[in-house]
C-alpha cells in the first residue's frame, strides 16, 4: 500500500474531482447534448473568428446548471510572438475571449504560450503578455492558467512552474502532453514530478492517456494510479477528459471513477452520493447511458 493511499485512507471526506468533457465550437450540437445527457461537466474552447457562437452554444447549459471552464487553444494567434503585428493580434483575441466569457458559468480559463513549437517564440514577450491577461482577467475574477505542452520551450515543467509565478497565472496539467514529451519518454522525469512542480498553482488537469497524432485514451489505470493519488494531494478537482471520440471518453471516464472509489473508506460512501460531487459528474454510474446521438 503506497503511502499517497495511506494519506487518502486519513481522509474520508477527501474532495474528488469534476470529470469534464472538452467540447469545441466546431463541435455539433448533438455534441454538447450528448455530453450534458451522460453527466459531464463541459470545458469549451472558442472559436476566435466567432466568438458569438459561445452564447447560442452554452446558454442553455449555463441555465441548466452545468459547470463549464473554458480553453483557449488558439493555433496562429501566439501572445509570445517576436512580431508585434502577430503578438498584438494574439493579445486582442486572448482579452476578446475573457470578455466573451465574463460572467458565464466558472471563471477560468487555459492558455498557452508556444502554442506551436515549429513557430518563432519569445518567452519574455510571452510572459510580459501573459501577465497583462492576468491582470486584466483579475478585473472581471477570472483565473487564467497555463498550460503545459507536449514540445517545445512549454515541455518543460520548469519553463511553466517559473511562467506563471512571474505573470501570476494558475497552471493547467495536460497528463498527455507530460507523458509523451521527450523528457517523460526518456525516463528523465515523471508525471508526478510535473505535479510537485505545479501543485501550490495547480487548478486544474487535463487526462487522457498519451498525445501522438491525437489523443488516445486511457487503457488501463496501471501508470495512472500513482499520478491520481498524487493529484488528490493536491487541491486541484477540475479533470477534463480530452477525448473526441463519445466511447474513448465514457471507457477513460469509468476507469478514473472505478479507481476513484477505491480510493473512498466505506464508512464516506459511495463517491457519487458525496456531496463534493457536482450533480452532473455525481449521478453518471446511477444513470443508463445515453445512445450517441452524432
């Protein structure tokens, strides 16, 4: 018995994450439907060239009560660009996006610099930037976070760990990214030492099981165990599964929730009757699942 189960077994009423689903404006309607009917809690990236797509997406979500974060993943529009036409650019859709989503379900947002590492970056620019957007979205309580990333100067958890102390930005974990990057692959690091690096700005977590041509789920929990305990030492309980496919993503959500219990001493309760559960991610093993509708 490892000692991060040891600590957990100390803590019965130890709050377990929100399993969210990555939705895309690009996505079908029935996407977001279907999402929303099997209980997950939704992560929506924007489209920058349409922002006012985002209401006619998530209105009736929001109004229904289901969680929603945000991400904005935006090829071609990178804050840390050595050319200020293009970094301007960036800086105008990243605070368009904080606009957009101002007062709209939970205030937090992922971004990245680097986005693409085949582009030209300028760390400095891209931290100065970054801290711009902090600061602007702490007018509207926003929380910004930043993302790691599978290459490039954003693989490295110290690059992310000293970026977002110096801009003030929280860090989004993408377990994928960490687990396919050269140093993870090489045995250098592991995934767990991303999480010691992140845990006092840590808020949230994207899992799924490696990034290659995309992203591939998880097979079995065998690698993951040690990275779920150690995650629930932390305080981050926002987990987004980034899966596309509706089956990969059920199949990753089962065997998080399935180690997730186990992790529960009798006596606390099934996990989806704990009320640190929101009621969409709470009720889904109750709940027949609902035929794909896309």
């Amino acid at each position: 018995m490892s000692e991060s189960f040891i600590s957990l077994l100390e803590k019965p009423n130890l709050d377990l994450p929100t399993l969210a689903l990555a939705v895309k404006a690009q996505d079908l309607p029935d996407h977001y439907r279907w999402a929303i009917a099997n209980s997950f809690a939704l992560e929506y990236t924007p489209d920058p060239a349409c922002f006012e797509l985002l209401a006619n997406h998530l209105d009736p979500a929001i109004k229904a009560g289901v969680p929603i974060r945000f991400h904005g993943r935006y090829f071609g529009h990178e804050i840390g660009h050595p050319d200020s036409r293009i970094s301007d650019s960036a800086m105008r859709v990243h605070l368009a996006t904080l606009e957009t989503m101002h007062r709209k379900s939970e205030p937090v947002v992922t971004f990245h610099l680097g986005l693409c590492h085949r582009e030209p970056f300028d760390p400095d620019k891209g931290v100065k930037n970054l801290a711009l957007l902090v600061d602007a979205a702490r007018t509207r309580n926003i929380t910004i976070c930043l993302e790691n990333l599978r290459r490039g100067p954003a693989s490295h958890p110290e690059n992310i760990a000293a970026w977002a102390e110096a801009s003030g930005a929280s860090i989004t974990l993408d377990i994928g990214h960490a687990r396919s990057c050269k140093r993870v692959q090489s045995g250098e690091l592991l995934v767990t030492d991303f999480i010691d690096s992140f845990a006092e700005r840590l808020c949230e977590v994207h899992i799924y099981g490696h990034e290659s041509d995309r992203h591939y789920p998880i097979n079995n929990m065998a690698s993951f165990e040690p990275i779920v305990d150690r995650l629930l030492e932390t305080s981050c309980r926002w987990w987004t599964i980034e899966l596309e496919d509706p089956i990969e993503a059920l199949s990753t959500r089962e065997l998080i929730q399935n180690y997730l219990r186990t992790r529960c001493r009798p006596e606390s309760g099934p996990i989806w009757q704990q009320p640190c559960l929101n009621e969409w991610t709470a009720n889904f093993a109750e709940r027949p699942q609902v035929p794909l509708g896309f």
